[in-house]
C-alpha cells in the first residue's frame, strides 16, 4: 500500500510518499516524518500517542487550522480515507 501526502498545518510540511503493509503501518512513518520536525518535548509527547491516536490529533489541528468540524477518525483506515477525501492524500 502507497499513500501520497501533500499538507503544510502550523510550520510542519510533509509533502513525500508512505508505504507499508497496512493503514497503521503507514500512519506509524507519517508519525515518525513529522517527529523529526518537533522540538524535544513535543516528539516525546507525540510519541506516546498511538497511530490512531496521531491521526485524531491531526484532524483536531487541521479543523482549528481550516475552521472546520470534521469528525475524529475512529482507527488509521478511516484517518487516510478522510485524508484523501480533502485531498490531503491519495492512496494507491
């Protein structure tokens, strides 16, 4: 599985490409990618997070930033397919 990201929220730009075998797995390199750009403590923060628990932290973010209501993501599958659904990602 390839997911293409293409997003620029509060100073942190990812725009390259994740594969791995599954949703999670391809959220988990997401989470490690936007690590390297965290100061210390918030990569501590954010690696205590789960994946899904990333992605919900990433829709959080993106409705502040977009002034939107977007639901949470429920587990990995259901962030990408949000993702890709406001063209912040393409899976395939």
């Amino acid at each position: 599985m390839r997911v293409s990201v293409n997003v620029s929220i509060e100073g942190v730009s990812v725009n390259e490409a994740f594969e791995g075998a599954n949703e999670d797995e391809i959220v988990g390199k997401m989470k490690a990618r936007v690590a390297r750009e965290l100061s210390f403590p918030l990569r501590m923060g954010l690696s205590a997070m789960s994946n899904t628990m990333f992605g919900q932290e990433v829709v959080r973010r993106y409705n502040a930033y977009k002034k939107l209501s977007l639901p949470l993501p429920a587990d990995c599958k259901e962030f990408l397919s949000l993702a890709e659904q406001h063209g912040l990602a393409k899976i395939g």
